[in-house]
C-alpha cells in the first residue's frame, strides 16, 4: 500500500481539519463551564434577583452554561439542577468569598451632572457639584463591588452624559437599583442645610427610598426625610429609583462636609447598608 504525494497531502490536510475541530469542540465545552468560586450562591427561576431561589450551589461546583439573558447564566449543576446565576459571581475574580442577596444586584449609580454640566457652585464659588458626586458615587461603587454587586456608572470621569441617558442605562440592563447622587443649592448662601431623599414613582421606589433614608440619621447633617421630587433621571426611570441630594453645597457648614473624606465615606457606607437590607428584605 502506497500513498501518491498528492494523497499524503490530503491526508495530512485532512488531519489538520480533525485536530482543529477537535481542539474547538474541546475549547467549546470548557468555556461553557463555570465554577462557584463563591459559597452561598443561588440558583433562581429566572435572569434576575426578583426570580425565587430554587437551589443553592455548592462551592467549587461546575456549571455548565446554557443560556444567557440580562448578564444572568442559565446553567445545569453536576446534580442536574437547572436555574439562573449571576454571571458576575461565578469564576469571581475578586476577593467575595459568600454571596448575599446583593451580591445577587445589578446596581446603576448616578454622579449627577459632569463634562459641561457643573451642576452648582460651592460656598467659596471655587468648586462644582460634578466633583464631589462623581467623588461619593466612586465611593459607593467601591464598597458595593467589593461586596459582589454589579455596578454600572453613568460616568466614571469627567464626562458630559444626558439627563435621557441615565435611567435609560437602568431600563436597559434591568437594574435593580438606581441612585443618583447631587448636592442642593438655596436661592441664597447658607439658607439651608441638611439631605433629602427623592423618590418619583411611589409603587416601584418607596420602599428603597424607605431603607436608604433610615440609614441617613447619623450624619452631621440634618435628614430632611423623603420627598417626591419630579426629576427626569429618577421619573423616566422603570427600575426602583433614587435621587439623594446629600447636603447644600452653597452653605458653609455642609460644604464642610460635603467635600470631607470622612463624611463621604460614612455616606457611602450608608447608602450600602440601606441597599443591602432593602434586598434582603424584598428578595
Ligand atoms: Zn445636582
């Protein structure tokens, strides 16, 4: 038995074919498999944290993939268990060791104005709005993520972004929170003080409004409570929506603190405390 030169080619052309399909079939298969890194991770009904929990996955399990919707993974466990999974907390590449129900958010925050849009001017007439929320969303972000949520930043820099832009980002990725941060302006200098929360659409964002605010009492800064407040980042918003306005930025006594570390920091903090039990509490 012999082979021509031009069969050996075809063979060996033939075998390349086999070796590649191979490897892609391979590669296929293993990059439609996930592991739990994290414990405590839920299988639920549907793509989302409004869905109910059907199973807990084991940590280190595999999951193989299936699906996908909304950035949640339809997958089948080792057990045969199908549900959904938060994408972002499988193969998680951060330090989250246990899921909760936050981990489990896709959160939208909001630094209000930005780029041309200074939003108002301090006390001193030397800073602008823009700074000092894109510097409290920043915060909020940080603490969030490294508690496993999914955060999406309207901006992350100096940028302009259109009002119509922001809760669109919230409707598109179906967030399960939105919240834009500002700081109020009076008429005149040092005529007001304190933080309020803003809600539009009562049925979706009372309730959010309601944990966030309770959690808003041990700034130095007096808590104004909850108002509704006709703004079109929160009012063309499908998704439970806030808008904090988080001291007056043309009194000397807030901007004190509006522009201190600390207070934004213990802010933050707040804002994540509030999230985190509006979730544990409605999901
Ligand atoms: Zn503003």
């Amino acid at each position: 038995m012999h082979f021509k030169p031009k069969n050996w080619a075809g063979l060996v052309t033939s075998l390349i074919i086999l070796l590649v399909a191979g490897g892609l079939l391979i590669a296929f298969v293993r990059n439609n498999a996930v592991t739990a890194t994290v414990s405590n991770l839920n299988l639920r009904r549907g793509p989302g944290l409004t869905y109910a929990v059907t199973t807990k996955v084991a940590k280190n399990s595999r999951l193989t993939i299936i699906g996908e919707k909304d950035n949640w993974y339809h997958v089948r466990d080792s057990q045969n268990h199908f549900g959904w999974v938060a994408s972002w907390l499988v193969d998680h590449p951060g330090k989250l060791t246990h899921a909760t129900t936050l981990s489990e958010a896709t959160i939208v925050l909001d630094p209000g104005h930005g780029g041309s849009d200074s939003g108002a001017l301090s006390i001193d007439q030397k800073h602008d709005e823009k700074t000092y929320t894109l510097e409290l969303a920043q915060r909020v972000a940080r603490l969030l993520r490294a508690k496993g949520a999914h955060v999406i930043m309207t901006r992350n820099s100096d940028t302009t972004v259109s009002l119509a832009h922001r809760p669109e980002l919230a409707n598109t990725h179906q967030a399960d929170a939105f919240i834009s941060f500002h700081f109020d302006s009076s008429p005149t200098d040092n005529l007001a003080s304190g933080t309020t929360t803003y809600y539009y659409h009562r049925k979706t964002s009372y309730a959010l409004a309601q944990a966030v605010n309770q959690e808003m009492n041990d700034l130095p800064l007096t808590n104004r409570g909850i108002r509704y407040g006709n703004f079109e980042v929160i009012r063309d918003n499908r998704q439970p929506a806030l808008l904090l306005e988080m001291g007056y930025i043309n009194t000397k006594k807030d901007f004190n603190d509006i522009r201190n570390a600390h207070y934004q920091e213990t802010v933050a903090n707040n804002v994540v405390q509030g999230l985190s039990r509006y979730f544990t509490t409605q999901h």
